[in-house]
C-alpha cells in the first residue's frame, strides 16, 4: 500500500539532505501515517484506515462522522476497509476448495487446489460515499 493518509491525501515530500560540507543528496520526508481501526457509533460500524496523525487529532477534536462528512464535500472519496456487521453473524466454518487445471505447451495436465475460508469474505472495499451519508 502506498504512503497516502486515506483521509486527508497527504503523501511523501522529496527534499535534499544538506551534511556539514554542503554537499546534496535526496530523501525522502514521509508522512506519519499509523493503520489505525476507527468505531463509528452513528453508523455502528469499525472501519480500518491508514491516516495521518494530523488526521487522528482533527477527528478526536471534531469527531469521526463529521470528519469523514466534511472530507466528502471537500471531494476527497477513497476507497476504505469496512468490517460488515451482518457478514460476521452469517459466518460458517465450511471451506471452500477449488481446482484449477492448467495446460503446459507439450499437452500437459496439471492440478493444483486452494481453498479460501469464508472468514476473508467479511471484508470489502467499498467507497467512503457508500458507508457516510
């Protein structure tokens, strides 16, 4: 994932590194960026983001909800994790396996199988838009 705040947009600033000789070299100033999960209580919902902590202290001083409100009408819209409430309570232990079956050049058949747990179908992504209205 890249160093972009999901909420704010701020990302990496190139610079130069000046040693005592004067002498130049690039670098790199990332942003502080924490992956941090956030409750929404009018929403009742976690939702996971990766945010500046200017973006950490502007939401405890306005709250969740109304950042992420003002966000939107600013036009910012990514794309966030969101827990689904409903998908946990549907959730069953059954494995789903599956074979695929591949072909080499000389007529070869070969088979693999995987399988993925129905525990990595809770969450989706989706836009900001969809969840805060």
């Amino acid at each position: 994932m890249s160093r972009i705040c999901q909420l704010t947009g701020k990302k990496s600033l190139v610079g130069n590194h000046v040693s005592h000789s004067n002498r130049k070299t690039k670098r790199r100033f990332n942003a502080n960026l924490k992956t941090k999960r956030f409750f929404i209580p009018e929403l009742n919902l976690w939702v996971t983001l990766k945010v500046s902590t200017q973006a950490i202290r502007t939401m405890n001083k306005l709250g969740i909800h109304t950042f992420l409100k003002n966000q939107l009408q600013k036009g910012f819209d990514p794309f966030v994790w969101v827990v689904d409430p409903n998908a946990v309570k549907t959730l069953s232990t059954e494995r789903i396996y599956r074979r695929v079956e591949k072909v080499d050049a000389n007529g070869n058949k070969t088979y693999s199988i995987t399988y993925t747990p129905e525990a990595f179908d809770n969450n989706r992504k989706v836009k900001l838009s969809s969840i805060v209205k």
